[in-house]
C-alpha cells in the first residue's frame, strides 16, 4: 500500500471500514502505513468528535467521576487493559501523576505531548462501544478510555450521558473530524 498517495489511502481506508465497521483500526493503520489518528478521521457519520489535546487534564479530571472504565494502551506488540476507576491526577514535575493507590491504575502521563482527543463511537466485535482515544503529535495513540458495561453487557447509561456532556462541554474546541 505505500505505493498509493495519501488521497489514496484516504479512500481505501474509507472503503475498508464501510466494508467492515466494527475492525481494529490499528489494523488499517499498519496496512496503509499511516498513523492511527488518519483511520479514526475515516471514521463516518457522526462517530467522531474531536477535542484540543489541551483539554487533557479537563477530560481524565471528568472521566475520574465515571467510576468503572477500561483503561487500554494498544501498541504493535501489546493490547494492555485495565479495568476499573480511573484514578485522579494531579500534575507536577510536567507529569499528570495519577493517584490510583496500591491498586489499580496508576502511572504518570505527559500532558503536553497530547495534541487530540478523539471521542469515538462505533461498532466492535458486534457491539457498540465509546471511547475517548488520546493522540500524540504523531498521530499515534497515547491511550483509550472506554465506557464501561453493566452485568448484561449494555453500555453504562450514565456513562453515556458523561461521554456525551463532554462533547458538549468542549463543543468550543470540537468539530467533526
């Protein structure tokens, strides 16, 4: 696929997912070799919106009140999750220092390297899900935060509501991608 030019790419990428909506997105990237931020501005319809990386902290202080989420870093050679609150933060030493305790998720994330924020809905495995999906100025995933289900495998309604009131409290730095 390298061969192709970026309009392209573009197009096929388009084509791949309205050929199938709910694939991994990461997928695409590495077939078409560009940067997963591209595969989710194919994304169609209304199934994303984007924020300013420069809301981060805004966003994790929100999503902090969710309660139960799955935390997921994607690379080439690992899909890692976590499961549970996100923890609060608190920046110092030009880190987001998350203060998760003895368990759960902790770790210390760098804001400033946070150019877009992508709240993303779409199928996956036959299910819909919601995400909001943080990316590097690569165009390359830092992280994903998905709303979290209840015992019968439905999205968290008040989850749902949170996701959707963050499209609306960043509405002055979202637009449709």
């Amino acid at each position: 696929m390298q061969h192709l030019n970026h309009a392209e790419k573009i197009e096929r990428i388009r084509q791949a997912i309205a050929e199938k909506p709910d694939g991994i997105l990461e997928s695409l990237a590495a077939e078409f070799a560009v940067p997963v931020q591209t595969v989710i501005e194919c994304v169609p319809g209304n199934g994303v919106t984007r924020i300013d990386g420069s809301r981060f902290v805004d966003v994790l202080t929100d999503i902090a009140e969710w309660g139960d989420i799955t935390f997921i870093v994607h690379t080439k050679d690992a899909v890692v999750e976590v499961c549970g609150p996100m923890p609060t933060g608190r920046i110092g030493h030009g880190m987001y220092n998350l203060q998760g305790g003895g368990s759960g998720l902790s770790g210390h994330l760098r804001p400033d390297n946070c150019k877009s924020i992508f709240l993303v809905r779409r199928p996956f495995m036959g299910m819909e899900t919601m995400s909001v999906q943080f990316f590097n100025a690569e165009g390359e995933t830092i992280f994903k935060i998905y709303v979290g289900r209840d015992e019968a495998r439905r999205l968290k309604a008040g989850q749902v509501e949170r996701f959707h009131r963050l499209e609306t409290l960043f509405a002055e730095t979202a637009g449709n991608a």
